[in-house]
C-alpha cells in the first residue's frame, strides 16, 4: 500500500481539497482507495458520506477495523492543522510522500517557510525514503500575491508540482461529495491540465520507492 500524507500546519491550506481529489483520481482508475482523516473537524469524513452511491467507491480508514479481505492499494490521509514534533515525525515515516499545499497569503507562507525547514529535517526525507513536494492552492496568478508565493516556492528547497486555481468547481464538488475527477472532463479541462504534474510526480515518486 502507497500511502501520500497532505500536511500543513496552518488551517485553511487546502489540505482537504488535496486528500479528497487525490482519492477521487485513484477511485476513478478503479484503484482500492482508503481516505484518512486526522483532522477533529472531520471535514473529509463528512464529504465521503455525502458521495453518492453511483460514483467509485472510497473507503473511510478505521485502524481499529482489520479486514482479510480488502487490501487498500492508497491510503491518502488529510493530517490535522498543527500537526508537530513525534506525530509529524511518525507520520512522515509512515508516508511515502508528502505534499504540502500552500495558499498565497503572508501568513499562510510565513507558517509554511517553518514547517518546510522542519520536514526538512526529518529522518525519512533526509534519507529519501520519503519524498516532498509543494502545491499552490487557489492561486489567482494575475495577482501580486500569487507572484511572491511563485517566489517563495522557488526557494523552498522542494520541488513545486503545479499551481491550482481559485475555482468555484472545487467548492461544488465537495458539496456533492464528488471530486474533480468525477466530473466530465470537458468541464473542468482546464484544472485537469494543472493537476497533471502533481499525479505525473505521485507516479514517479512512487516507482521509485519500489
């Protein structure tokens, strides 16, 4: 089992959009799909009882329930805001990789610069046996904060996948319990070309973990 852990401490990143799309891809492929929440505000737990019954099947983790029968081929799971120190270190061991969505605010980048210094020291990443990248969230890239963000990620010292846009499709999606990719590709074109990269890497990272 691959297991991608979305983390940031500062709430309101994006981790949930993350975590709730990235298992909505899988389950579109017809891949064994676990989504974990960590989070206490449970929002993605929410968002899968709201999937419908007619949209591929994404299973909620319950470490407390063993089962012989379903083998998950991906565990995504959407860490709490503050996530630190032991639980982080743990986490991340346990991951295959990590990514870190980021939105273009100054608190958002200031709380992110110090997380990044932080898994930057961990074990695992040190070791490459845990790979991290970044991830723009509602990105308006005709704005000036869109511009430091693009900065600032140059900088992180990770590798920066793609940048999301601020569209309304994310927020009607999760209404419904749906994910990008249970839409028609025909409406949602352009989000699709800029979540390219982030699955090309989840791909390639994942390969090479083998």
């Amino acid at each position: 089992m691959k297991t991608i852990l979305i983390a940031n401490p500062k709430g309101g990143s994006g981790k949930t959009t993350l975590a709730t799309n990235l298992a909505g891809y899988f389950a579109t492929r017809g891949r064994r799909v676990v989504l974990a929440d960590l989070d206490r505000q449970q929002s993605a737990v929410q968002w899968l009882q709201r999937r419908p019954y007619k949209l591929p099947l994404i299973h909620q983790h319950q470490p407390d329930r063993k089962s012989s029968v379903f083998d998950p081929e991906w565990l995504i799971a959407d860490s709490p805001a503050g996530l630190r120190e032991e639980k982080l270190s743990n986490a991340v061991k346990r991951a295959d990789c990590v990514i870190v969505p980021v939105q273009p605010s100054a608190f958002d980048i200031g709380a992110t610069r110090t997380f990044l210094e932080v898994l930057a020291e961990e074990k695992a990443v040190r070791k490459q046996k845990t790979f991290v990248a970044m991830v723009g969230m509602r990105v308006d890239s005709r704005t000036r904060s869109a511009a430091l963000l693009n900065d600032f990620m140059k900088q992180a010292g990770f590798p920066v996948l793609t940048c999301l846009r601020d569209s309304q499709v994310y927020a009607l999606a999760a209404e419904q319990g749906a994910s990008l990719f249970d839409i028609r590709p025909s409406q949602v074109a352009r989000d699709l070309q800029q979540w390219a990269p982030l699955l090309h890497w989840i791909m390639k990272v994942n390969d090479l973990a083998e």
